[in-house]
C-alpha cells in the first residue's frame, strides 16, 4: 500500500513528472490489468470499468492528461477500494 500511496501522491503532485514505469506500476497496484499492445499505445483492462484505458510513453515519461485521466477514474468509480470485484 505504501507503493501505491508513494505513486499517487507523485501523479497528483507532478502528473508532468511522473515516469512511465512509475505510472504502470500505479495502473497495477489500482487492480488494472495489461490487456495488449498495439504500437506504442498499451491498453489495460480494470473489471470497474466498461472501457479499457489506452496509455503511451513520451521520452520515458508518463503522458500527464493520461494522468489526469485515470486519477478522475480513481475517483469516480472508488479505485482505491480494494475490493475489485
């Protein structure tokens, strides 16, 4: 939890700053699953949600309205509760 707790504060804090793999490993711990890649755009899957999430890297970082987006996810469909199913 302290990892997941660790990644948020930096995506809320600097969505700009935040590295790709650091914005993965949140995705993960969020309970979101890695479906596919196609290019550079890599698409998770979170059984909350109807929609799969489509990211991509931009120089080894995270693309901040990407950010954006999924900390409004966060907060829209509970992610943080750990029940997920």
């Amino acid at each position: 939890m302290a990892r997941l707790e660790k990644f948020l504060r930096k995506a809320r804090e600097q969505p700009n700053n935040l590295q790709f793999n650091e914005f993965q490993a949140l995705l993960l711990s969020l309970g979101f699953e890695f479906d596919h890649q196609k290019g550079s755009h890599l698409v998770y899957v979170h059984p909350k949600l109807r929609r799969p999430v489509v990211i991509q890297s931009r120089g080894g970082k995270a693309v901040a309205y990407q950010v954006r987006d999924i900390l409004n996810l966060v907060e829209e469909y509970d992610l943080l509760e750990r029940d997920n199913g």
